[in-house]
C-alpha cells in the first residue's frame, strides 16, 4: 500500500521540494516486489519551477575539495634527475604529457592563465618535482623558450622557493635546453646569461644542492656557448659546494674556454689536471687543447701537444685528434702535413673507422698539391673500406684532372658521379662547365650550362665568367660579349674578374678601344680595377703602338693608390724597350723601390725582351747602362746576355760574348782603364 506524505505537514521545511517515497510495508509486498521487477519505481525531486534558479544557487556555493598535489611519478618520490643511464626510467605520472603538451601548444601570452584554467578545471597544485620533472622531460627539453615561459607562468611559482633542490633542477633544465638549441634559438646566450643572473641571486640556499652530475650539466651548458665569466662562476660555485671535479667536468671546463677563446687559461687548467692522478688529461683533454691551438692559429703547438700525447701521455690520437689536425693544415694550404696525418691514421689501423671527412680533406689536399692520381688511388681504396664517396670529392677529382689537362678522365669521373646518385649541385655543374672551356669544347660547355636551368640548379656569375673566358681564349668574342650582356640582363653583376676576363679577350682580339670602353664601364659601374686590370690594357696599349695611353694608364693606376705587381713592370718596361725608351723604364723602376716593389728579374726581362724582338744592339746598349749605373753586377749582366741571346737563336754571338772580355775584363788607352762594353761584340 502506498503511503503519500502529506506536503503541509509540519515536518517540511519552506525550501524542501514535495517528495514521492515508497513506505516499508509496500517494500515488503509481493506485489510491489513484482512491480519493482518489472517497472523499476525511480526516485525523483520535483522542484517548482519558481525555485529553480534558488536550488542552483544553493548546489554552486558547496565547498569544493582542496587541489591535489601531483607529482611526477605516481609510487615515487621524485627520483634522481641526473640519474644512471643503466637504471630503467620511472612510469611517469599521466599528468605530465597534458601539461607539457599544454606548454607547447599555447602562446605565450596566453600560457600563464591556460595553466591556471587548467590546474583549477582538474583541482591540481603542480609540485615543484613536477615542475623540474617536466622542464627535463625529452619532449620538452629541445623547445628552451616554451620551457622559459611555462616556468616564469608557473600558477604556484612561490613553491619552488621551498623546495631549494628542485629550484636548482628547474634552472639546470633550462641552461641545458638553451645550450642544446643555441644555434635555433635567437639570442641564446642571451637568455643563459639571465637565468645565470638569477640562480647567483638565489645564492646559497640553492646553490649549496649542487651535485656532481647536476654541475657537470651547469659547465657543460656554459661551455657550450662559451660564456666565459659565467662558466667561471659556476665553477666557483661548485667547488663552494664542497664537489670535487671529475675529468668529465674538467673537460667542460676546458671546452668552455675554449670557446670563449681564453687560450691560456685553457692551457693553465690543462697543467693543473697534468698534476693530479685522478683526473690526469684523457684523449678528450688533448683533443680539446689542440682543437683550441688550432683556432689560435698555433698550429706548430697543436702538432707539439700530438707528440706529447703519444710519448709522454701514453696514448693514442683517435680519429678527432686526426680530423682536427687535417681541417688546420687544409685551411693553411699546407698540404703535404694534412696528406702525412692522413698517411699516419691509416698506418696505425684505423682502417675503416676513418671518417668520411677525413677522405674528403686528403683527395681534396693530393688534388690541390697537384697529385690528381694519388688523390684517385685513395678514392678507390675508400670505396673498397665502404666509405661512400660524395659531391665534395668527385668534384675535387674532375676540377684537379681539368687542370691537369686530363680531359677523359675529368669526363669518365663526372659520368661515374651521375651514375651513382649523387646530387649534381651548382659547384659540380661549374667545375664540368670550366673543364670544359679550358679543354677547348664550348659547344658542349654551352649545352651543360643551358641544361643547368633546365633541371633546376641555380646558375651563378661563376658560370657565365667560365664561359666567357672559354669563348674568349677561343677567338669567339662575339660570343662571349653576348654572355657578358646576358649576365647582366638576368640580374648577375659581374665582379672584377669578369671584367678582366672580358677586357682580355678584346685585347687579344686587336679590339682595343672596345677594351678600353669597357674599362670606363667597369668605372661607372662602381667595380674596382685591379693591377690586372691596368697590366692587361697597358700590354694591348703597347702592342697597338699607343705608348703615352699606356703611360697615362700607368700613372694613373699609381694615383689610385693600386700596387704594381713585377708583371705589371715586366709589360710596362717591355713597351718602352720596344719603343727604344730604356731610360724612361729604368727610371720608373726606380720610383718603384719606395713603394717596396722590387722585381728581381726587370733587367734580365727587359734584356730578353729586346734580344727575342732581334734587337741586339739595343740590348748591349742597355746592358751597358745597366752596368754603367751600378744596377747589377756586371758578371751578373754579362750571364744575362749570353742566356738572352740563346734563347733568341743566336748562337754565334753568344759563343763570341763567351769567349770574349765583355762584361768581365777591362781595355786601357793609354793610362786610362776602361771596362770592355757589350757594344763592342759589333765592332
């Protein structure tokens, strides 16, 4: 039977909705029972439709529960950030991959208030292990600014102050992050020395956490990006610590100012390792001191502290000691140190472990010595250790072959580098073009430079002043004007060489006042003339009989402060020889002694000059002037001769210059000693 409890009675309270329940003894009969099974009876609340708005009010102001601290690792106390690789890693809590990817994916002017939306959503409170869990985190570790902002946006901030250990953990993480991405990140170094500036805030009560591994990770960081006054510091701070150094963090320390450029004190750290056994200087020590000698430019103490490894340290160079090695006596040029550190990294068996670099450097040297063969033969004995050759090197080998004039096998290599996939780049493309115009074939040079544009690879000025040059040495100037014009049409601005290149080819072809135009071009152009320039137009000048242009040229190449090379004189002094102008050249090789140039060979030029045009009798008179005016040694001119005229073919006065006193003996008219001319040989 159902019972309704009356809604006046005394029992309701004003704000109690009228509620429809069940009385025991229905409960308990079998008819009800019955109904209850197959028409489940369901509790309900009717609220009057007046106190709705009341009855929510009420159920929005419950209290609600205290957030809930939440740490890192659900059954652990926050674990040993810098802990041993060897130990399996901790589930970490499900929380943390929802905040980091919260941190990530909001901006950064937005993340302070989407972390408290969120904290306050879930009823969370982010610990301070959390928080350090999370800046170490690998999904978080390579993004240092997002890192930065999530810890300046921290809801609870105030509680890493607390907590001293997670605090240092906190900054540890983030000078890693900076360190890690410091070539993507913008002002990085910036940014550490901020951080930097507030951990010494800190002072002490952070600081004085300090573990080995923890300050490992501060210089390593440091000394990254080579902040010298910082590294310093924590070096300090680590020691005020009561943390003695390890090798590991001795060579931080080194690498560090290292990067910083602070040689000596490098060199003072590695002495103070030298006399402590436990942390005596490794191979990575060594490496690193050279490395800085290296970019000292003190190459001869970088190869001093490589004999003092192997027979005082008792150790042996590895491929970085090696590859460091190589890469400075490359970038010197002196090639044949580079080729004998090569020679001694395969002698000691490190065979296949050499790395790519390495081969690189050494066909690069042998190509560059002039060993194009020995540079092939160590090409094919790296392709049978394994070692996959690259662009670099097929390039090195078709350029040195070029040179050498070899040109099948410039052309057999260049199909064989397309042949094995490499990507044929626009310094590949530029080599083949400049074979090909020193080997005469510009047809072919201008089928490869037109297909360049073709297959996409980018043309430079480089290609067209190649081909200029091909097209200008071949007679074709017409051709190489054209290309001159095109070049700049399409955007290119031809640089000093090219001009060069071009004013040639005019002068070569007798086309000296185009030469010339093109020379006031290059002037308005706002392109510097170089003494090449200058020694190019003043040669053409000479041979089109245009002697006082070509002076003119000259002074003015010495008003515009440009040095003169020998080659420039050689040019200068053989027009005015030819024009009977002896004095005038040697009077200009005067005025050039002031300014340190001094060509050894001028006279012995000038005598050569004059006895190859046939004029013999002019060289003697110069010869005679030379000696008269003490210029040269008259023994020393008389060898001149006598080689000049060989050369030109003419034996039989050479044999009489031999066999006669010219130059060496002396003739006397009555108490008078006079030395015996070389214009005698034609009386």
């Amino acid at each position: 039977m159902l019972h309704l409890r009356s809604s006046h009675g005394p029992s309701r309270t004003p704000e109690a909705p009228p509620l429809l329940i069940l009385s025991n003894t229905c409960r308990a009969s079998p008819l009800c029972r019955r109904r209850t099974r197959t028409r489940p009876m369901r509790r309900f609340y009717h609220v009057p439709r007046g106190r709705q708005a009341a009855a929510a009010a009420s159920h929005h102001h419950q209290p609600l529960p205290p957030p809930e601290w939440i740490e890192p690792y659900p059954d652990l106390a926050d674990p040993s950030p810098y802990a041993a690789a060897t130990s399996a890693p901790p589930t970490p809590s499900p929380w943390l991959p929802r905040v980091i990817s919260l941190v990530l994916r909001s901006p950064p002017a937005t993340l302070a208030a989407d972390l408290r939306a969120f904290c306050k959503t879930f009823l969370l409170r982010l610990s301070p292990a959390f928080v350090a869990a999370a800046l170490r985190s690998p999904q978080l570790a390579p993004h240092p600014l997002p890192s930065l902002h999530f810890f300046r946006s921290l809801p609870n901030g105030a509680d890493l102050l607390a907590h001293p250990q997670s605090h240092l953990s906190c900054y540890v993480s983030l000078l890693h992050s900076f360190a890690r991405s410091r070539e993507a990140t913008p002002d990085a170094a910036g940014q550490v020395r901020m951080l930097v500036a507030e951990l010494r805030e800190h002072g002490d009560a952070v600081l004085q956490h300090l573990t080995p591994a923890s300050s490992a990770s501060l210089i390593r960081s440091l000394a990254a990006l080579g902040l010298s006054e910082e590294l310093l510091w924590a070096w300090q701070a680590m020691r005020l610590a009561g943390v003695e150094p390890s090798r590991l963090t001795y060579n931080c320390l080194l690498d560090g100012l290292v990067n910083a450029g602070l040689l000596d004190t490098a060199i003072n750290v590695f002495d103070a390792m030298s006399t402590e056994d436990r942390v005596r200087p490794d191979v990575v020590s060594y490496n690193i001191l050279i490395k800085g000698y290296c970019r000292a430019g003190r190459t001869k103490d970088a190869m001093a502290r490589l004999a003092d490894m192997r027979e005082h340290a008792e150790l042996t160079p590895d491929k970085v000691t090696y590859l460091t090695l190589m890469q400075r006596h490359y970038s010197e040029g002196t090639f044949p140190q580079c080729i004998a550190l090569f020679q001694e990294m395969e002698e000691r068996g490190v065979g296949k472990e050499i790395p790519q670099h390495a081969y690189v450097l050494v066909i690069g040297a042998l190509c560059k010595d002039g060993k194009p063969f020995e540079g092939m033969a160590v090409f094919e004995r790296m392709l049978k250790r394994g070692c996959p050759a690259n662009a670099a090197m097929y390039t090195a080998l078709i350029d040195s072959m070029g040179k050498f004039g070899r040109e099948k096998e410039a052309m057999t290599l260049f199909e064989r580098m397309k042949a094995s996939g490499i990507e044929l780049d626009a310094v590949t493309y530029g080599v083949v073009v400049n074979c090909l115009c020193r080997f005469g074939n510009m047809d072919e040079a201008l089928a490869c430079f037109r297909s360049c544009s073709e297959k996409g690879v980018a043309v430079n000025a480089i290609f067209y002043t190649s081909l200029i040059d091909g097209f200008g040495k071949a007679g074709m100037v017409d051709q190489a004007q054209e290309l001159f014009e095109e070049m700049i049409a399409k955007g290119f601005v031809p640089d000093s060489y090219c001009y060069n290149v071009m004013i040639d080819a005019l002068v070569k072809a007798g086309r000296i006042d185009d030469a010339c135009a093109l020379y006031k071009r290059m002037e308005d152009d706002g392109c510097d003339q170089t003494v090449y320039t200058y020694t190019i137009l003043i040669d053409g000048l000479f041979k089109e009989h245009k002697d006082e242009e070509a002076l003119k040229l000259w002074d003015s190449m010495i008003d515009k402060g440009i040095t003169p090379t020998a080659a420039a004189f050689r040019v200068l002094a053989s027009g005015l020889c030819l024009s009977g102008k002896f004095s005038r050249a040697c009077r200009i090789l005067d005025e050039l002694a002031p300014m340190g140039v001094i060509p050894e060979t001028a006279h012995e030029d000038m005598i050569n000059v004059l006895c190859k045009a046939g004029r013999f009798k002019q060289a003697c008179k110069l010869a005679d002037g030379i000696v008269k005016k003490g210029r040269e040694i008259p023994g020393r001119v008389r060898t001149m001769m006598i080689n000049a005229l060989r050369k030109a073919g003419n034996t039989d006065l050479a044999v009489k210059l031999v066999h006669s006193k010219v130059g060496i003996g002396y003739e006397r008219s009555g108490s008078i000693k006079r030395r015996v001319k070389f214009q005698t040989l034609f009386e």
